[in-house]
C-alpha cells in the first residue's frame, strides 16, 4: 500500500495543504491544552523543584490555562503546517523506502519553528502552574517581568535549546510512527483508516515517545522554573539531570512520567482525531 492512501485525506494541493494543516492543526491542539491542562499541571508540580505540594498540589490545576489556550492555536497551527509543506515537498525526491526519514526531517523542521511561539507561552504557563507568581499576577505582567529582570534569551526564551532538545527527539520518535501505524493499519486491521483509527495510532505513538523523553522533559522544566542566577548555575541538560539523579535517584529523572505518558497519550488521541477529522471536512468542502 502507497504512503498516500494511509494519508490523512485526499491528496491537496500546495495553497490547501497549508491552509488546511493551518486550521486542522490549531483546531487539534486548542482543543486537547484545554481539555487535558489539569494532568499537564500535575506534571508540572511532579517536576518542580520545590517539589509536588509545595508547588500546589492537587489545588489550582487550570492556573496557566489562559495563555495556553491562547498560545496553543498558533503553536499547533505552526507546527502543521510547515510539517505538512516540508512532507509534501521532500516527499517528491525521495524513494518509497526513505519516507522515515521525509517524516523526521519534516518533524524535526516543524518543532524548531513552532518553538518560536511554544516557549515563551511555556515559561508563563508552567511559572503559574508551579504558583511561582502572584495569584493575581496576569501573563501579560509574567512575561514583562521576565524580559524587563532577564531580557529575550534568558528570560522569554530561556530554555529554548532545551525545549528543542526534548521536542526533537519526541518528534523524531512520534510521527514516523504514527505515519508507520497509519500506513499498515488497513493491510493490519483489515478496516479503512478512519478518524478513530488515526486517533489510535496517535495515542500509541505519542505515548511511547512520551516516556522515552521524559527525562528531557524533566530537565526543561526545571530550567524554565528556575531564577535567572540559580539558572546560570544549573548548566546544561546533561548536568542537571546527573544532579536530579543523585538528589532523587532514576524516579527524580522520570518524575511525572505516568501523567506525562497518560496526558500525551489521551493528547494524541483527541489531537490526531481531531485534526484527521478537520482536514476531512475542509477538504470536502474544497471537493464541492
């Protein structure tokens, strides 16, 4: 079976594969910050250094919802379609057998770019969920408080390369395999690839990428939690994660991994439901 018959939809041209992963994809990825935000915020305080209760606990759990939901539109729409465009494009001069590797190319693209717009939304959401501010502290002043003391790279985008060092790797380990599941799910299950069959194939690829990373992603988050000078005395990725190791042991390197998996893997299933299921109907309506 070609790779073009496991696609989301039929095959669009140019203009539409943009438009269309546009919508889709801040469509998907609203609706799955808004609806799984309290797991992400439980995760959070699992990897906070002042630890879970002290960051909150179970209590406040939607704190940082506000600019997820306004950041998540235009990250997931980002991310999409410049995927989609890098897919389409390298697709054309590479052999069926080298498709892997269009995907995680395309992957890795797309999470560099979608990072311009992700960390800063990241380090005023995960301040608020680790009640790091002031109650009444909106993320307006949140962020001008960390460029006005930290400036633009160790302030709003501190923890960019690590942000990119976690999301990569997630990217380069997700989409090809969701694109591998979605290509023999037919030839597999016997059954045509459907929304709830995308939506599967999602949640299995995107919760095994979840737990393989998710020491990274305990590293990125005491980075984007920390003040500028205990920052500056972290160091990089590797480092902080040699002293999580020796404070707390292979459960302070994997903190929040069941919540991580479980938020990521329910995540995939409603994003790539969600965003096989708006492709559709905007390319039926473009079909008319």
């Amino acid at each position: 079976m070609e790779l073009e018959e496991a696609t989301i939809a039929a095959p669009l041209g140019g203009k539409t594969i943009y438009w269309s992963s546009l919508i889709a994809g801040g469509v998907a990825g609203l609706v799955v910050d808004v609806v799984l935000f309290p797991i992400d915020t439980i995760k959070t305080r699992l990897q906070s250094e002042r630890g879970f209760v002290a960051s909150g606990g179970f209590r406040g759990v939607y704190k940082g919802l506000a600019p997820t939901a306004a950041g998540s539109a235009p990250t997931s729409a980002l991310f999409f379609c410049t995927y989609e465009s890098m897919k389409s494009h390298l697709r054309q001069y590479a052999a069926h057998d080298q498709l892997p590797y269009v995907h995680m190319m395309s992957a890795a693209v797309a999470e560099v770019v979608a990072c311009l717009i992700r960390v800063p939304i990241e380090i005023v959401k995960q301040r608020r969920q680790a009640l790091l501010h002031k109650a009444n502290a909106s993320s307006l002043e949140i962020l001008y408080g960390a460029l006005k003391k930290e400036g633009i790279r160790k302030g709003l985008y501190r923890g960019f390369g690590t942000t990119v060092m976690r999301d990569v790797p997630f990217s380069l380990i997700q989409f090809p395999l969701w694109e591998y599941f979605k290509l023999h799910w037919t030839d597999t299950t016997g059954t045509a690839l459907t929304p709830l069959s995308v939506a599967i194939c999602g949640a299995i690829s995107g919760g095994i990428a979840a737990g393989l990373t998710t020491p990274l992603d305990v590293a990125k988050t005491r980075i984007m939690l920390a003040e500028q000078l205990e920052c500056n005395r972290m160091g990089g990725m590797g480092r902080i994660l040699r002293n999580i190791y020796r404070e707390r042991g292979i459960r302070g390197v994997f903190a929040g991994f069941v919540p991580r998996v479980t938020w990521i893997t329910l995540g995939g299933a409603i994003f790539f439901g969600m965003y096989d299921l708006t492709l559709r109907f905007l390319n039926a309506n473009e079909n008319r």
